[in-house]
C-alpha cells in the first residue's frame, strides 16, 4: 500500500539533508577563508544555524499538515538535531549527498502505478516557459535555492541514472517534488495567513463582491451552485460557502488534495496555531536575515466549521476534465485507477462518498486557473457545458500561460474575450486588476500581474 503522505515526508527529509549540506559547505568556505574576518564568520555559522532550525520547524508544519485530524504527529527526523549543527572544523561536504539519484526506499515508495499520476501532475502544473523569475515548478514564484541538483559544483558528478531516474527523468526528480512542496507552503500561506490577505483582497475580492451584487438574496444563495476550478488551497471556494452559497472544490494535484483534506476535515480551530518558515529556501533577492526567515502562522480563522449554516462545501478531487467530461455524468475517476492511498483513505472514495457533487452550476469562478491548462479552447468549452443557461462565469488571473506555446495555444486578451463570446457567452464585464501571487513581501524580487478580469453569462 503506498501513502502519498509518507513519499511527501520522506523526500521533504532529503531535501532538508540536502539543504544542510549546501550550508554546512557554505560554513566551511568562510572559515576557510583568512580575508572573512572572525565576527563575520560567526555572523555566518549563526545564521545558518537558524536556518537549518527553521528547515526543521517546515519538517514539523509538513508532518503536521499531512497527519490525520486528531492523532499524534509523529517526529521522523532521521537527520541532525538543532543543537548538533557541526562545528566548523568537523564540516564535510559530500557531492552525493547532492545527487538527484533516487534511494532505494524512494524507488519502493514510487511503484510503477504512481507513475501516470505523477506524471499527470507534472503535466498539468509544470511551467514551462522560459522566464527564469518563474521556473519553479508548478507556480508564479521565485523558485527554490537548496536544491538537489548541483549544477553549480564542478565537482560533483552527473547525476547517476537509477532505475527509476531512467523512467522519469527530469520530468519527476525528487527536485520536482520538493519545488511542489514548497509551492504547497506559499499556497498555505495565500489562503491561510493572514500574511495573505493582501493577496486574497486582489484576487479574491472581485469574486465575493460580484458574487453578493448578482445573487442578493441570500436565503436563495444555498440553491445556487458554484465551482471553483483548480481551487489551490481552497479558500476561494470556502469564503463563498461562508457567503451562503452551495460551492464545489476541485483540486487535482495529489500534494494539495492531502494538504486539503487536513484543512477541510475539520479541527483547524486554533488562530495561528501553526507556524510555519515559508521563505526559508528563498535565497535570492534577499536584503537581510529577516526576510527569509521570518515566520508564518496559520490559521487566520477557525476552519473546520462545518456545523456552521452557509458552510456548504463539496470537494470533487481530481482532473477538471475527467470529472466535468461530457462523456460521464458525474465521470469521477481521475484516480480511480491507482492504488493510491492517503491515511488509509482511498482518494476515490472519498470524492465517490460526495453526494453533492453534480456537473451542472449556477456560477464558476475561476482565479488564477485558465493559464494552467493545456487547452484553452476545451476548458471555455468545458465551462460552457457544466453552466446552466443563464450561469455566471467569473475569472480572474494572468494569462501567464503555464505551458508551451508548442503544445498550447496562447490567447491574448482580447482573443480570449472574443473566443468567450463565440462559445455563446456574452460579456458583462471586463477589467484589468493588479495581483500579486505567493510572494515574500520583504524581497527584492517582485512581480505583478495585470490580471484579467471579466464576468460573462452563458446565454445560450
Ligand atoms: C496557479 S494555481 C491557482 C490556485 C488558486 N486558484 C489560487 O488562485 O490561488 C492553479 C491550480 O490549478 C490546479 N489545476 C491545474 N490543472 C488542473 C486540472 N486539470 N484540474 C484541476 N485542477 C487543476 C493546479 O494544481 C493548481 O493548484
């Protein structure tokens, strides 16, 4: 049986003895210089002492966040303490510890049936454009630093291609995977923290106003049915159940939809029970200490409160067009095929287990989402074919597209509005809006995107 929880864990563990050892080199490079004189060198070795203790906290906020509602989180720390940082004289830095060479407990923990899904995963989050600000895996956001692979040091050797490394490749090297739990953490932190609200108020801001003018009344909000596509981390989706209305979650990476089950299962009651170093890997665009290790709590309310009228919330995980097909109704079977399994928990049934969930709506929001697809041209269409007459489609996001102009189509603006339209949608509205995505407020790297804003009705 594999649990997609422990994989997380274990390769966040090797990233964390990865990272270690790209510090303790860095340690050993100032002592070993005689022009570093002895207070910066000390300034170093602290500093880097309170990273790898920070690393250490992210090990803890993961196992958290990946651990059943309710039982004890389980330290796994196999690598070094907080207090046995070496000392400067005994620092080694070993080339292998760099290697992207999966280990033999990975290669069990990544059965052949993982496989398409990883790889479905990668499909749909990669970035693949060759802005290099943005090449960080499945985001908009400065990517990581301590990673696996070393291309920095002459030293060290190609990578070796294992068995599993030969099969996937770069298309899934455990330096994917961390880059997608890291993206996990800047998520959490947008939707969770109040360190995103900012960010929630640009781009979340939109759909709750419009949502409140077009839909008044709110006792008829609990028969109005919206869908927030590709909902990241939820909290789009679960601020309009909050406003009254019947609103489905769809998700479809694995990394988030365990993270999300931990959210939305109840008991995240705590204010800023949690605490998190999000930045903590941000090594570029750095003015001081502080902004890459200044510290996030989450929640910044009590979730969970599922008792609470208004909060009418389904959760259809898996790929939007597999679940949303034209083929099946409701056609939920975007893990159905694998075995894979969560906390005891199949995926599947869980979404099999929702009885709320249906593929028609009154309304979509989609935030940050169409640039995400492969094909623009089957999404409008998709939309089109899950709205009823008369049915709201509001967007917001970039038009960053995530994948290759090669395999994809890049509509700009107002080819998008126009295709809209010919897919027999009028539009309502249409703006540009300024938003910022999972950024660090404190770095020198800051990036906008002129969002693109319309709200269209189905009419026919
Ligand atoms: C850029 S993120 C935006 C997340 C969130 N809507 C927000 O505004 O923060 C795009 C999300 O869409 C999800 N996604 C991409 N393709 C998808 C698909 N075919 N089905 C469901 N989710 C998808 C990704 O996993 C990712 O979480």
């Amino acid at each position: 049986m594999l649990f997609v929880e422990d994989t997380i864990r274990a390769l966040f563990r090797k990233y964390e003895t990865s990272a270690k050892s790209v510090i303790r080199r860095n340690i050993q490079i100032v002592h070993n210089s005689n022009q570093i004189n002895p207070s910066i060198q000390e300034h170093f070795k602290r500093k880097y002492e309170l990273i790898i203790a920070r690393i250490e906290d992210n090990q803890r906020f993961l196992n958290w966040l990946l651990s059943e509602p309710g039982s004890d989180v389980v330290e796994k720390h196999n690598v070094d303490s907080h207090n046995s940082t070496p000392a400067l004289s005994s620092t080694t830095t070993t080339t292998s510890m760099l290697e992207t060479e999966l280990t033999q407990d990975e290669e069990e923990m990544f059965p052949s049936e993982f496989d398409d899904v990883l790889m479905k995963e990668n499909n749909t989050s990669s970035d693949s454009s060759n802005d290099e600000s943005y090449q960080s895996g499945s985001s908009y956001h400065d990517g990581s630093s301590f990673s696996y692979q070393s291309s920095t040091s002459s030293s060290s050797p190609s990578p070796k291609k294992s068995k599993s490394s030969s099969k996937r490749g770069v298309r899934w090297g455990p330096n994917t995977i961390i880059d997608k739990v890291l993206n996990l953490f800047l998520l959490v932190v947008r939707d969770w923290s109040s360190e995103g609200l900012d960010e929630r108020v640009q781009s979340y801001n939109p759909f709750y106003a419009s949502l409140e003018r077009y839909y008044p009344s709110v006792e008829q909000r609990r028969d109005i049915k919206v869908i927030c596509p590709g909902a990241g981390m939820g909290r789009l989706p679960y601020d309009i159940s909050m406003l009254g209305f019947h609103t489905t979650l769809n998700e479809n990476s694995l990394f988030l939809i365990v993270a999300l089950k931990r959210i939305f299962s109840g008991g995240v009651n705590d204010l800023n029970s949690q605490t998190l170093y999000p930045f903590i890997h941000q090594t570029k665009n750095i003015t001081d200490e502080h902004t890459q290790t200044r510290r996030i709590l989450i929640p910044d309310i009590a979730i969970g409160r599922k008792d609470e009228p208004g909060a009418n919330m389904s959760f259809a995980y898996g790929d939007f067009f597999d679940i949303y097909s034209p083929q099946v109704s409701p056609a939920l079977t975007s893990l159905s095929t694998t075995t894979i399994t969560s906390n005891n928990t199949n995926i599947n049934a869980n979404i099999n287990a929702n009885p709320n969930t249906s593929n028609k709506f009154d309304c979509i929001c989609s935030s940050f989402f169409i640039d995400t697809v492969e094909n623009i041209f089957t999404l409008i269409e998709r939309f089109h074919l899950i709205l009823n007459v008369g049915g709201l489609w509001m967007n917001n996001g970039p038009l960053h597209y995530h994948h290759d102009a090669l395999t994809s189509f890049h509509l700009n603006s107002t080819e998008l509005l126009d295709i809209v339209r010919s897919y027999n949608f009028e539009i309502l509205e249409y703006k540009l809006i300024d938003c910022q995505y999972t950024k660090n407020k404190d770095s020198l790297f800051q990036a906008i995107f002129n969002c693109v804003w319309f709200i269209a009705r189905k009419i026919k």
